[in-house]
C-alpha cells in the first residue's frame, strides 16, 4: 500500500462511478470493499451533518449581514445623491 507522501496524483480524464471508486480504494488499501463502502458511508453522513449545521448557524447570520448591508448601501447612496443635488432636487449645480 502506497503511503499518500510517496504516492504521485494522476488526473482522471472521467469521473468514477461509485463502482469504480469503491474498487480502487479497496485495491489500493488492502480493506475488504463492504469496509470501503461502510467507511464512505459514514464519510458521507458527518459531511452531511456539517453541511446541515452550516446552514443551520452560519447561513442565517450571512442573510442577516447581507440584508444589513443593503440597507446601509442605499442609505449612504440617497444620503450622497441628496447631498450632492441640494434638499430642494435641483441638479443645476451637478458637474457633468
């Protein structure tokens, strides 16, 4: 079994089928195939709980900041817009 320090990575020119990807990490680890599946199987469920967690806690408060920072972009950008036309909306005074 080669060890991932010594092994050099090939491209794949297709992707595997989970067939295919479940014989060669059998091949070239030496574990029974049902051991490789139960392995990625199990792989799968904790990837799975992470994703679910991510957007359980961090989407929200991503939606949140966005929304936050909306709402500060179009203030600032009426406040400029005033600012720059006068409070009376005459834009006689606006270089252009």
């Amino acid at each position: 079994m080669a060890t991932t320090a010594n092994r050099k990575a090939t491209a794949l020119k297709e992707a595997m089928t989970k067939t295919q990807l479940l014989n060669t990490l059998s091949e070239s680890t030496g574990l029974q195939r049902k051991d490789v599946a139960a392995v990625l199987d199990e792989l799968g469920a904790v990837i799975e709980r992470h994703v679910s967690a991510f957007h359980r806690v961090v989407w929200p408060e991503f939606s949140r900041l966005q929304t936050e920072l909306e709402v500060y972009f179009h203030d600032v950008t009426d406040h400029l817009i005033t600012h720059a036309m006068g409070a009376d909306g005459d834009d006689s005074g606006l270089d252009r």
